[in-house]
C-alpha cells in the first residue's frame, strides 16, 4: 500500500498493479485513488473491464493506443479471475506493455502459485488487502470520529466493533450514521448505536451461541428463523456457527494452557473483546462438546453438498442438537 501511495505522491508509476485480497473497501479504496492520480476525469484515456469472460485480446488493443493529449493511458480490470484460473496470454503480454500505460488488476482473490501472478509481481507492484488487524481498525475509525469532531470511549468502540463487524465498507456505513444522528453531540454512547446500527450477522451468530450455551433452543431456533426470514443463506448460518465453535475451542485450550486473554488475542490475531466474549461462551461448553459439535458442522455440509440434506433442516439439526438440556453429554 505505501508503494502505491509513493507512485502517485512522486507521479512515477509501474506499467502493471494488482490489487487483490479480502478487504474491499481497500482494494476500492486504492483502485480509485489510482484512477484519480493518472487519468481523474478524463474518459478518452480510461479503460474498464469487469467480470469474467473478458477478452485479453480487447485489453491488449486499448493498451497498445496511444494516450490523447496526455501522458498515460489507465485500464482498470476489475474480478477478471484470471489469477485464479491462469492466463498465459496476459502474463506474456505483461512482459511488453507500453511505457504509455498502466494496467490495474482489481481481484478479490489470486493465486501466488500462477505464472500471472509471478509475471506482475517481477515486473509491476502487488498489493494485497487483507483483513485489517483490531488495532489498526480502532486508529482508523478514531482518525474518521476525530476528523468529524467526534469521540468514543474504549468501551463503547467494542460495542461498536461487536455490532459492525470488521468489514471496513461496513465500518465506514455505520461510521456516517453515526456521526450524522449524533449531530452536534461530540461523544458518541452505546445508546447511539443502539438506535441507528444495523446489526451484522456476526452479532446475531453471538446470540446464538450465547443461547445454545445456557440450553435455550427455542431462542436458538428464533434467531435461526429471523436470519432466514431475511434471506441470510443458511450454508453462511452454518459457517458462522461453525466458525464460532472453533474460535471457542482455540480459546478454551489456550485459556486451560495457563494463557492470558490478551496473549490469546495477540497469538489469534483478534480484539480482545472478542476473546473475552469467546471466554465467557465456552464455559458453557466442554472441549470435548466443541469438538464434536465442529464435527458435526462438516457432516452436515458434506450432506447438503451430497444432496442427502436439506440446509435449512440441517442447520435445524444442529441447534436441535446443542440447544437441548439433555442431547449432548459433556
């Protein structure tokens, strides 16, 4: 990120850039600030190609035209796949593109294996947006608060993270209505997000476990059924919960292994919060029960897959399973 950001402070650029990783808002963010550098509102020397089935052939003749009355000529090519799939015919031609443009490839993943990837790597600049560590998340939204006049306690900055998730396109939503409710009021309380922030799924998979815990399968099943209701897929349903068992069972081995709860954040890369809400979750549960229940998240998606289980009715099963007093023995 700071190689792209010292291309366009010392207007020097590389002839190919790729872009890609998990964090949208990054990989938005530095596509556009690119296009605003090299070509800003001019339309005759930009080029945009998005999605699959583009024709390299069509990249490779707007690259090969002279820019109009300027310097450089920018194409921007947005969720291609080839850096996923390969693509020889791109990664030859990287090797000639002319002096007179910049290619930007914008992918949400890529494979470093692939001889494209290797190709701009050696001749261009790589940029991977990966997920955004708490610390830097947290001086990010206080830079956005404290350039809007605003403020927030530690406290509620947690309750915050809790509701919003880590997705920074997210974050960066729920950042503007918050400064906009709030008005002319500089400190921003948990009663504030309370009224205007959209809850994330990640926040409702909490309830769920919370529930699950204290064997209350009726709230379990509850939620289950509000997530539907808003078309939430169940597959993602399952792959939260799934994912929240494991973050519980790494958790609780650390914690049983004399492991401190700011060293267990450091060592899983995670909020503390999150790890204390971790904390307290699996000690409703028995290791021996997360195992299983992790188990029994891949059965149920190995039949979903097979076609031998309905998903809804899969996901049901599982929160059946571990929500009732006396179904699962520790």
């Amino acid at each position: 990120m700071r190689t792209i950001n010292d291309d366009i402070k010392n207007n020097k650029y590389k002839r190919v850039y790729l872009i890609y990783g998990e964090e949208a808002y990054l990989r938005k963010q530095y596509k556009d600030k690119l296009k605003k550098a090299i070509v800003g509102e001019d339309t005759m020397n930009y080029g945009y190609f998005e999605g699959r089935g583009i024709a390299v052939q069509d990249i490779i003749g707007i690259s090969e035209t002279l820019p109009f009355f300027a310097e450089l000529r920018l194409i921007i090519v947005e969720n291609s796949g080839f850096f996923k799939s390969g693509n020889d015919e791109m990664a030859d031609y990287i090797e000639r593109i002319p002096e007179t443009t910049v290619l930007v490839f914008v992918e949400e993943a890529a494979d470093k294996r692939g001889k494209l990837f290797k190709r701009v790597k050696d001749k261009g600049h790589v940029c991977e947006t990966s997920v955004q560590t708490p610390a830097v998340l947290e001086r990010w939204i206080l830079g956005i608060l404290r350039d809007n006049n605003k403020n927030i306690t530690k406290e509620t900055m947690n309750y915050f993270l809790a509701v919003s998730g880590t997705d920074m396109m997210n974050i960066s939503r729920e950042l503007e209505k918050l400064i906009c409710y709030c008005m002319d009021r500089q400190v921003i309380e948990t009663e504030d997000i309370k009224a205007v922030a959209t809850e994330q799924i990640s926040a409702r998979i909490f309830d769920m476990i919370d529930a699950l815990g204290y064997k209350n399968k009726k709230k379990a099943l509850d939620i289950y059924y509000d997530l539907i209701a808003t078309k939430e897929p169940p597959m993602r349903i399952l792959f939260m919960l799934t994912r929240q068992f494991n973050i519980m069972l790494q958790v609780k081995e650390l914690k049983e292994n004399g492991i401190s709860q700011k060293d267990i954040a450091s060592k899983l890369s995670m909020q503390p919060f999150i790890v204390g809400k971790a904390m307290k979750q699996s000690d409703n549960f028995s290791i021996n029960i997360l195992r299983r229940a992790l188990k029994d998240a891949v059965e149920i998606e190995t039949g979903v897959k097979s076609g031998n289980l309905d998903e809804k009715i899969g996901v049901e099963l599982l929160l059946i399973k571990y929500g009732g007093k006396n179904d699962v023995k520790k």
